[in-house]
C-alpha cells in the first residue's frame, strides 16, 4: 500500500450507516468481518501514530528549564493534519469494503 495519508484525503470523517448484507459478503458472519476491520484499525493507529510521533521528534528541543516554551508553526500544523485525519476504524471499514484488505484463514492443525 501507498501513503495511507493520500489514500484518505477525500474520505468523510463521519460516521455512516453500513449495509450489513455487504460487509458479510466475503466472510459470512459479521463478527468476523469486524474482527478484520479492528485488526487494521489497530495497524493503522499504530503506523499514523508511529509517524506523528517521528515527526514530532524533528522539534524536540532537550532543555532543562521550563520557563520557555517556543510554539513551533510547522510543529502545530503538523498536529492539526493529523487530528484531521479520519478516525482509524473509519479507514479501515473504508478499505475493507473497497476489498484493499487482505485476509485469509489459517489452517487448523488438528491434534490427535
């Protein structure tokens, strides 16, 4: 996958009402389809917050003194794009419903 930051320029932000008979299409049982959808919920919460935080890092200034504390222009846009971003599980369902999810089963080994 590309820059999922691209990827979710254009999406709403809000919530939206989902058709059920379409989330279960591919898995069958709705349970399992948002299994899926929170496990790259959580992979994309990970990866955005990984990234915020690199990016961050970049302004940090190592002092010992509080009494100053310097409001970085660039330090706060980046945050407010961020914050723009939709919520992850919003991407996720996105993505799964646009079959950019991959997810396949494990073969049970059955132990006699």
């Amino acid at each position: 996958m590309s820059d999922i930051k691209t990827q979710v320029q254009g999406l709403d932000p809000n919530v939206q009402a989902r058709n059920i008979h379409r989330l279960v299409r591919d898995t069958g049982n709705i349970y399992e389809t948002l299994a899926i959808v929170a496990k790259r919920a959580n992979q994309l919460s990970v990866d955005l917050k990984h990234e915020l935080h690199q990016k961050l890092e970049e302004f940090a200034v190592s002092s010992d003194t509080i009494e100053e504390i310097n409001e970085n222009k660039e330090q706060i846009e980046i945050s407010k794009f961020y914050e723009r971003l939709p919520n992850p599980s919003i991407i996720a369902m996105t993505q799964y419903l646009d079959e950019d999810i991959y997810h396949r089963y494990n073969k049970k080994k059955k132990h006699q």
